[in-house]
C-alpha cells in the first residue's frame, strides 16, 4: 500500500507534465476539431458552430487532401526502402574490419541530421538547378537529358525523396549499427568453420539478428516520414501543381495560413489514425511470420 | 594578450559606468509604447523615432522587428492571447481581416481632428484600401504596386524605342524579342506560383474579382478572361518559361544575363537591381506602367498602413506617433533610408525622387491603383487562382473548366461562411 503511494509520488510529476502537455491540447484538438473554428470564430466565439463530423468529411472529401495522401504515400514507398537500404549499407561498410578511419567516416555519415534542413535546402536546391545543378551535370554527361527536378510534378517528389533520405539515413545508421555490433561474433566464426560465404553469412547471421532493430526502424522511419513537412516546406512550397502538398503540408496551410483550425484539427486527428493503422499492420506483419 | 586584457578591463569600465548612468534615469513614470513592424521599415523607423521621444519626454517607443512571413502567425496569435502592440505596419491586404477580428481602432475620429493626415493628399486607391465597410482602420505609411519592369537594349535590339503601353504593344514587343532573343532565352517572366502578376492584368478590368457583396467569386466574368487569356497567351506562344520562383533562385541575375526581358514586379527591385545587375547592363533597364488593354491599366495597391489596436491603452499616443511618421518630411527621409515609396503626394515633391528616373513610372501608376476585394479570405482566393491558372498552363486544363472549378470552390467553400453569416446578420 505505501509503495504504492510512493510510486504514485514518483510518477505524479510526469502525469502532470503529460497531462498538461500532452492530453491536455489533444483533448481541446479533438473537441476543436468538431467546430467550425476560424478567422470568424476568433473574433467572436458567435461565430463558432458546431459541426460534428462535417469537418472529417469534408477533409474526406476534399480532392487535395487525397492528393496529398497519395503523395504521402508515394513519398513512403520511395523513401522508405531506400532509406533503409542505405542506412543498413552504410552501417555495414563502417562494421566491415576493412574500414579505417571509422569515427571520422561516421561523423561524416552523421552530419546531414544534425544539420539544419533550411540551410541544406538552399545547398539542394542548386544541386537540383535545372540548367546549372550539379545533378543535371553529371547526368548530362552520362548523355541524360536535363531533369527539372523541382519544376516537373513527376520528378519533384522523388527530388524530395533524395534530399529527405540523404538528410536522415545517418541516423538509422547508427542504429543499424549498434545493432551490428551486438551481433555474437562466434556466430560468424561458426558459418565461417561451415564453409558460409559471405553473402550467406549476410543472410543468415546479420539479417536475423537484426531483425528486431530492422523492425524498429521501420516503425520509426515510417512514423516520421508520413510526417513529411518541412523538406516540401523549404523546398518547393507544396509546388509545383501541388505535387509535393504532404497531408502535414496540407494541415499546416488549413490551419496557420487559412486559419481553419477545426478543420487542420480534422486532419490532424486522420493523419493520427493512419499512422496507428500502418504500423499495427507492420507489427502484425512481422509476427505473423515470426510465428509460422 | 596582456594589451588585450587592458582594453576589456577599460570595456569592461566603460560599460559598467553607462550602465551606471542608465540607471539614473527616471523610469519610473516613463510610458512605453510599443510600435511592431517588418524588418527593414523597424529598422530605419528606429532611427525617426529620437526626434519624436525628444518632442514627448517621458514617451518611450519599443520597435520590434518582425520577419515579413512571421508576421502574419504572429499577429493572429497575439490577438487571440491578448498581447497585441498600441500599433503596428499592417500590410494593407490584412486590414480587411484584423477589421474583421474586431482588432483595429477606428480611426475617422483622429483623422478629422488632424491637420497632418489629410485624405486628399494621399493616393486614393492606396487610401482607399483602409476602408472595409466603410469605416476607416489605418493610415497609409509606403505604397507599392507592380508594374514593368524591362530591359531597354534588348527591347531596342527587338526594334522597339519605347516601353509597351497596351496589351498589343506589349505582345508584338514579346513576339519580337523572343524572336531576337531565340529558343533558350523568354520575353517575360511570369513566376507560375505567384499570384500577383495575373491579379494585376484582371484588376485592371471592370468586372469586380468578387460579387454579390463579396460573397461568390466573379471569376467567370469576360473581364476576368480577358486577363486570363492575355496570361495565357504569353506562355502558349512562349514569350513566357512555364516557371516557379522557386526554380528560378537568382531572378535579378537572370534578368542581368537577358533570360527574360520583361518582369511585373515591385519597387523594391529597384534597388535589388540597381545593386545586383551587372555594370553592362545598368543604364539599359527601365520601369514603366503596366500595361492595360487601352492604354497604362493601373494594377493593385499594396503596401504598408499604421493601424492602432483597441486593446491599447495609449491610443491618443499612438496615434501622434502615427501623424509623426506621416509628415510630410518623414515620408521623405523613410523614403531615403528604406526606398519605400511615400503614400503622400506632396512627399513626392522631393528632389531624391525627382531625380530617380524609376520611380517616375510608380508615381504615375499610383493614380490608376485600385484596392483588392477586401474580405479576410481574399488570399486564400487569390492562391486559389493561380492554382486554377498554373493548371492550365502546365497541366493542359481548359480556361473554361478551371474557371467554372475556381467560381465553384471560392462559393462552395471558402466564402460559405461569410455568406452564411451576412445573411445570419440581415435576418437579425
């Protein structure tokens, strides 16, 4: 009973912080989220009116809300392998015994995420210069046509997809490769006496035992690129056609340019569910086959 | 090192001697007033003010400096949690929706008392634009509107001695110097994410943007088409790249190297110019009116107003800073340290503009400018517009389908509410 109590001490100021943080506003967000709240609501709370789900369909309903899912989603499906793949590979050169020059290669890795994305951006977006980005250079002289990268709907999120993997795999590399590193080497030494080339070490040493930290790092990476704002943000402001609008982009102009907040709150709440749905899929997804 | 110890002792000193003497001074019975604006103007503002603190012992003005794009949020949030300054530069489209919020001060009251602020020196689109249902919330500081803005050599070299005055003028000109200037290089730069150059073209007409007492769109009007298909025309016949801002980074050094001829922009750029464009170029460029379908069309009036808040407990003080700022010889010296033009007429009475030949083609738009609809949604609108008119020129929608589109979203969703609520206001 007294423990009890003293545990309830403990924890008392974390609840408090959390609820007054953390539940608290997404409690107002939920409520907020059934009105019409606006430019006319905040002059007068007359104007506010109640609309139960009218928000939620008409988000639903609004033509740019999917277009930016589905560029969301697209965004997703580019980046995600590809953030992955690069990570795991760059965390595997730098585990490899062969590499020298470790810490310095891996601050090197590491320094696009602790970089801000505004001032990189500005470097990105030169790169991406149709006529004078160093991208188009060297693709010129590979005898590919110039690219316009941010100008062209179809080419500006995978121009995004570039710039966002580039700035965050250095973070799943150091994941990855902590969980490299925790890998028992007499495994190795076993496939090795078995005669395992290394390709089947790969596949059968490394990939198990990363297993749980591959897993984690999709979740993560998949949590934060649905997330995808600020690299339209500096980049390309949503354009051109709308081809780069990301649901968060899509919030963010509902709510602090047109000041719909009821409305950015409806969103908010459905971008909130997806990721809920997506990484509870991947979850019993990967249970399911660690299962059978 | 032992040299630098000494100067930071003496620095050290010195400061703690000033701090010593500030902190002499009465502070006690002082009245702070707090003035919010963007960044360039808070900063030269900032060195109009001692002679206005020296007339008004006692008065202490704060300026805070605002970045352009913050400023907007900023406001917003400090009206809903009650932390707005006396007054503040309000972009003169924003009026209609601090007006709105019930924010701003009325101000008819203190302009009738005053022997400064007289309406009829001022432009009178520009003060037109601080009226929203008749009442007036600000006074004009600096104006600004878009006009031309062209290369002379290369608008000679196309066989033309003069800038276009009419929209026919304006397409042989094009036609001819993209002609001249070949497959690689364009006659104009319309940037397809902005706005403004195709809401000048379609102000210039008689057909309001908005209708039905700005609550439906007017986009459908043969005002608002012809302006669309003289926009049109310019990338159809590729006198115009299909281009955002964004992918052109350095426009003043595209301009410089003669990647566009013509650019619908403001008078800020007459310093960017004259500052960034090479020395071969400078004395080949020029500014003149917009052009309109008969004739200079005029365009939008924008700039910055003085706005005073209700919730200020100086008002009468604010609004003698506001008459301050406004003389005549202010306006001037505003003028010399920003570049920013005067709203005043008689300011203009001024050898510095005088001698300025590109302000002469702003001067005369000044008389021709007329004011955006004035309702809070205004810009969401005029986003929406663009959007309509960047899909057909890039995404191959016909005018007559992304028209109905726009006419449709700008009634259905983004004036419903306005609508809803003036009909909730005549029923009461």
């Amino acid at each position: 009973m007294n423990s009890e109590r003293a545990a309830w001490t403990f924890v008392a100021p974390a609840l408090v912080v959390l609820g007054v943080f953390l539940a608290l506003p997404v409690c107002a967000a939920l409520l907020l989220s059934f009105t019409d709240f606006d430019i006319y609501a905040l002059a007068s709370l007359d104007n506010l009116r109640f609309v139960g789900l009218a928000n939620y369909v008409d988000v639903l309903r609004a033509p740019l809300f999917w277009k930016a899912l589905a560029n969301t989603v697209w965004f997703v499906v580019l980046a995600l392998p590809l953030s992955l793949l690069t990570s795991l590979g760059a965390a595997l050169l730098l585990n490899s015994p062969l590499a020298r020059f470790k810490g310095l290669h891996r601050t090197a890795l590491f320094a696009p995420v602790v970089t801000t994305v505004v001032a990189v951006a500005i470097v990105w977006r030169y790169l991406f210069h149709t006529r004078y980005g160093l991208i188009n250079d060297v693709l010129g002289h590979l005898g590919i046509g110039p690219v316009d990268w941010l100008g062209d709907p179809h080419w500006a999120m995978p121009a995004l997809v570039l710039f966002a993997v580039w700035k965050n795999f250095g973070y799943n590399m150091i994941i990855l490769l902590a969980g490299l590193q925790a890998i028992p080497q007499d495994l190795y030494e076993a496939a090795r006496i078995d005669g395992a080339s290394a390709w089947r070490r790969f596949w059968h040493v490394t990939l198990p035992g990363l297993r749980p930290v591959l897993l984690l790092v999709a979740i993560i990476t998949i949590a934060g690129y649905f997330q995808l704002f600020a690299e339209p943000y500096v980049m390309t402001r949503g354009e051109p056609e709308q081809s780069t609008v990301s649901v968060l982009y899509f919030m963010y102009e509902e709510g602090f340019k047109w000041w719909n907040l009821g409305r950015a709150c409806a969103v908010a709440f459905l971008l909130f569910a997806l990721i809920l749905v997506v990484t509870r899929m991947l979850l019993r997804f990967v249970r399911t086959k660690e299962g059978a | 090192m032992s040299s630098f110890g000494m100067a930071g002792l003496a620095r050290i000193a010195a400061w703690a001697t000033m701090f010593a003497l500030c902190s002499c001074a009465p502070a006690a019975h002082e009245t702070t007033l707090k003035l919010w604006a963007f960044g360039p103007e808070g900063e030269a503002v900032g060195k109009l003010l001692p002679e206005f603190e020296r007339a008004h012992p006692g008065v202490h003005v704060e300026v805070q400096n605002l970045p352009l794009t913050a400023m907007h949020e900023k406001l917003l949030t400090a009206f809903a949690g009650d932390a707005l300054p006396d007054l503040c530069q309000l972009g003169n489209t924003w009026i209609p929706e601090f007006a709105t919020l019930g924010a701003l001060e009325p101000l008819q009251v203190y302009v009738d008392k005053s022997d400064v602020v007289r309406r009829d020196d001022y432009f009178a689109g520009i003060w037109d634009t601080n009226i929203v249902d008749s009442a007036l919330y600000g006074v004009s500081w600096y104006v600004d509107t878009r006009l031309l803005f062209y290369r002379k050599d290369l608008l000679a070299a196309a066989g033309f001695d003069h800038a276009p005055r009419d929209w026919d003028e304006w397409r042989r000109a094009m036609a001819a110097i993209k002609q001249s200037q070949g497959a690689d290089k364009y006659a104009i730069f319309l940037p397809l994410n902005e706005f403004e150059p195709l809401l000048n073209l379609a102000i210039q007409q008689s057909d309001p943007l908005l209708r039905d007492e700005n609550t439906r769109g007017n986009f459908e009007s043969e005002g608002f088409r012809r302006a669309l298909d003289f926009y049109l025309e310019a990338f159809r016949e590729h006198w115009a790249p299909p281009l955002s801002n964004i992918q052109v980074p350095n426009y003043a050094d595209e301009f410089g190297k003669g990647y566009f001829a013509f650019y619908v922009t403001g008078p800020w750029n007459i310093g960017v110019f004259k500052q960034r464009l090479p020395a071969e170029v400078q004395g080949h460029w020029g500014t003149a009116p917009l052009p309109g379908a008969n004739g200079p069309g005029g365009g939008a009036a924008g700039g910055s107003s003085f706005a005073i808040f209700r919730a200020s407990k100086n008002k009468q003080l604010a609004w003698e800073l506001v008459e301050f700022l406004s003389q005549m010889k202010q306006q001037q010296r505003f003028y010399s340290l920003t570049g920013d033009l005067p709203a005043r007429r008689s300011a203009w009475d001024f050898v510095e503009l005088e001698t300025d030949e590109f302000t002469h083609a702003f001067r005369a738009q000044l008389e021709l400018v007329k004011p955006m609809p004035k309702v809070p949604e205004w810009e969401r609108i005029a986003t929406e517009m663009q959007l309509a008119a960047e899909r057909v020129v890039r995404g191959g929608e016909s005018a007559d389908a992304a028209l109905r589109a726009l006419d449709a979203k700008v009634d259905d969703e983004i004036l419903a509410k306005r609508r809803a609520l003036l009909a909730r206001k005549v029923r009461q």
